[in-house]
C-alpha cells in the first residue's frame, strides 16, 4: 500500500482504524522525500527527528483516545515563511538563512492541536515574491509533473511536495494567488479563504492587507478538512475575524443544483490559452448537467487589478521589510565602517533582484509626491474592484474562471521578463484585492501533459458555496476518469 498517494483524510482514517502507525506514515513521507528532493527542491529545511520524535507522541495519543480528530499522525509541510520554534525559518532568502523563531505561527499551532506531523519547511519565492519558485535564494523548485516546467509561485514548494507525494499536505500562504497558481500548476486543490480566517500570526508579511493562510491538498475534502482545523479567531492578529460557522466540511455535497455560476466574459478574452478556456467551458458544462444555472457576465475592472495591486503590495512589503536591516537578527555584512554603510550592504548582499525591485517600487510610491498620484489611486481601485464583485455575487452564488492565462511555463522564461511574470497574476489577485475566498481545482491536461487549474470564487464568508461547487466539479471529474 503507497500510504503518501492517500488524501490526508484517506490516511487519517487507516491511522485511527490502526491499519497504519503514525511513524509508518512519517516515514513513507520521508522515504518520498529522500527519493524525490534531489530532482524537486521542495524543501528548505526538513525536520526528520523531531517528526519521528513527534509521532510516537501523537501515537500515544490517539491509542488513549485523547486525539481522534481527522488529521491526526498525517504528514504535512509548512510554507518557510510561517514560523516554527526552534526551526530555521528563512522565507527562502539570505537575509534570514540562519533565523530561527522563538514562537510558532496560530495556523501551525492549530495544525499540530488536531495532531498532523510537521515534516520541514517548504522552499518558496523569496519573501513570497515571485510566480514560479525562482527568486529562492536556496534554487528554483521543479513541476513534478515535467522537471523543465516552473512548479508555479510563490507557494510551488507546497503544491511540488503535494503533487509529488513528499507530504500528505501543505500549508501556503496567498498574497495575489500564490496558493491558487502553483495548485493549479501542480495539478493538485489549493484554497485560499476569506482575508482573515486564518491567523495571520508567525506569517512573515509580504503584503499585510493581501496575505492569507490555506490549505494545499490532494482533493477537495482535505482542503474543507484542513481550513476546519486551522481557522480560528486569535486575538494576537488584529485583522482576525470571528466567525459564527468553521463547519467547513458540511458543503461536501454533490448538489449544485439551482446554484447559479457567473463566468466574467473579461476573463475569456486574448491571451488566454485555448487549451485552458477550453477546460472552464468543460467545467461550466460539468455543473450545468448537475442542475447549476451557469452565465456569462461583464465584471469589469479587470484590466486595472495587475497594478492595483502591484502598487499597494510593494508599498506594504517595503514597509514590511524595512526591519530586516541586519540589526536584530538574520544576516549582517561582515564588512562595514559605520551603521548607514551596515544598512545598506547588509540589505544589498542579503536580499535577491526580485525583492529589492519590489522594495524600490514600493518605497517610490508612498514617496512625497506620488503617494497620491500611485498609492491613494491603487486604494480607490482597489474599492472600486470590490463593488465590482459586490454587484456580481447579488446576482450569482459562484464566479467561475480560469487560474492563470496558460498552463506551467518553462524554467527560465519567466525571469527574463518580469512584466509577463506579473501579468500571469491577472485572475488571481482580484480575490486578495476584495478579501475573497478561491479555489484551485484540477481541470484535466493540455497536450503536453500538463494540469490546468479551473477557478472558483465566493463572496466572503461563504467559502461553502465554493467548496460545494468544486466538490461537485470534481466528483464528475473523477467519474468520466479526467483526474
């Protein structure tokens, strides 16, 4: 039996039914891990004694009886950039290479309450920024499904390892689709739920009013089960939400009957892969034989999102990030004569290309000047994108569309030209921009064999609806044998 080909729920259940130990699980895990990493790269940090130490532990928890929750002995990983006490927690750059938390971030933490094994930390793009997993200081991760493809961004360490069988889950983080994107890539269901839901507390911040924590999985029903288990109201993170309803895994049902699905006739326009539209009409025309009411519709503001966004994300990662100045923990330049010159190579040697143009972008537009011209502007689009989607969910229950414009690019082609890299963010950020909750869900194969993602989205707060339609999406999937 290949235990780490199991969902997590499915190896959750043999472990409660003691078909499987816990240490079976973590170590058919790391047996992947040591057959796969070296052609992967999914990992910065791999943590093999403390989970095997770990496991015993949760064992002898679920034979008392005190754990029997889900989750309990499944393998997980966990993005570099939540934090872990007494584990290296980089975000996958050199300015944090030997930093190491003295706290453990709220999601993880629920995590390791409903008793999942934490088996490392994820590699990713530096600081969460970039769409491909290449901007790491610790190399480039690899699709599993063709090591000559990108496995997406920043999350591609998380949905890599989920695709290739490295760890049963993972948990991403999304700033402007980064848990959607690599998911999609990847051929693996990656959540990302309403701004808020999930603790923010321990993640390292990119982007303050964009970034939210989700789950990375193999089926729709591990992402219900995980988002269940890690969301929580916490008082530590002041944009915490309290919620009346976490029964996320209540929406596991194969009805969409009377549902009513918009498709934003601006999403299905040039540039977009015929390959992929071809896979939403498939699965509008999927939902549509179960009963959904499935529309076109003009959402507009789409083609003002890319810098909306570009604009607020910079202006809060270079806020963000101005305390990694070598001054109280991470890297230091080891030559310098006084603190500005510290500052300066400190900041220069440690960060990547990326981040630094991101930093300048950013810094450039909360400047004296132009932070009304840039900043103010972006904010009232922002606003404006916000009733856009308002207006849509009067209307429809879900908002169905692509993930991103093509399948996997190749390794390499997207670096060189930074503005396309961004671009291929266009489907995605909207979501972060209005606090939404998406999901990523396999949408079959182009014809080089690589997935396609098919996009869901809902108003906030409803993250049943969504989860109910791509349950439904997927259970047809599995029937006609297209996963």
């Amino acid at each position: 039996m290949d235990l780490m080909s199991l969902t997590a729920v499915e190896l959750g259940r043999k472990i409660k039914a003691k078909e499987v130990t816990v240490e079976e699980a973590v170590l058919a895990a790391f047996e992947q891990i040591e057959s796969k990493e070296s052609e992967l790269n999914c990992y910065v940090t791999i943590t093999k004694e403390a989970a095997l130490s770990k496991a015993k532990e949760i064992q002898e928890k679920i034979d008392n009886g005190t754990l029997n929750g889900p989750l309990a002995g499944v393998p997980v990983a966990v993005k570099d950039n939540m934090c872990t006490t007494g584990v290296l927690t980089t975000c996958s750059s050199k300015i944090l290479e030997n930093f190491v938390p003295t706290f453990t971030a709220e999601a993880v933490l629920n995590l390791e309450k409903a008793g999942a094994v934490i088996l490392g930390k994820t590699n990713m793009d530096e600081f969460a920024m970039g769409s491909t997993t290449e901007t790491s200081h610790y190399g480039a991760t690899k699709n599993p499904w063709n090591t000559k493809h990108v496995p997406g961004g920043s999350s591609g360490g998380s949905a890599a390892a989920v695709a290739a069988n490295e760890c049963s889950f993972a948990l991403g983080s999304d700033t402007g689709g980064s848990i959607r994107q690599p998911s999609s890539y990847c051929g693996v269901t990656g959540m990302k739920p309403t701004y808020g839901t999930v603790s923010r507390y321990g993640l390292i911040a990119y982007g303050s009013s964009l970034d939210q924590i989700g789950p990375i999985a193999k089926d729709v029903t591990d992402c219900a089960t995980i988002l269940e288990a890690i969301a929580s109201y916490d008082p530590k993170d002041s944009t915490s939400i309290k919620r009346d309803d976490y029964d996320f895994t209540s929406a596991l049902v194969d009805d969409v009957k009377g549902m009513r699905i918009g498709i934003p006739k601006d999403y299905m326009i040039e540039g977009l892969s015929p390959e992929v539209k071809e896979a939403i009409m498939n699965a509008a025309h999927l939902l549509e034989q179960k009963g959904a009411v499935v529309e076109e519709f003009d959402l507009s503001l789409v083609q003002y999102a890319i810098p909306a966004y570009y604009v607020i994300a910079c202006a809060e990662a270079s806020s963000n990030l101005a305390r990694f100045d070598g001054v109280k923990y991470g890297y230091r330049t080891p030559e310098y004569n006084e603190l500005h010159e510290m500052y300066k190579r400190t900041r220069s040697e440690g960060f990547g290309p990326e981040v630094k143009r991101r930093i300048m972008l950013g810094s450039f537009v909360l400047s004296s000047g132009y932070y009304d011209a840039y900043y103010l502007k972006a904010l009232r689009t922002k606003a404006l994108i916000k009733q856009a989607f308002d207006k849509a969910f009067e209307k429809y229950d879900v908002i169905l569309g692509p993930v991103a414009p093509t399948t996997a690019p190749e390794i390499g082609s997207s670096l060189s030209d930074p503005i396309k890299m961004y671009l291929g963010d266009i489907y995605t950020i909207s979501v972060n921009l209005a606090g939404l909750p998406g999901i990523s869900v396999p949408g079959g194969f182009d014809s080089n064999g690589l997935p396609i993602g098919v996009q869901m989205i809902g108003n906030c707060f409803e993250e049943k609806k969504i989860i109910r339609a791509a349950y439904a999406f997927e259970q047809s999937m599995n029937a006609a044998g297209k996963n």
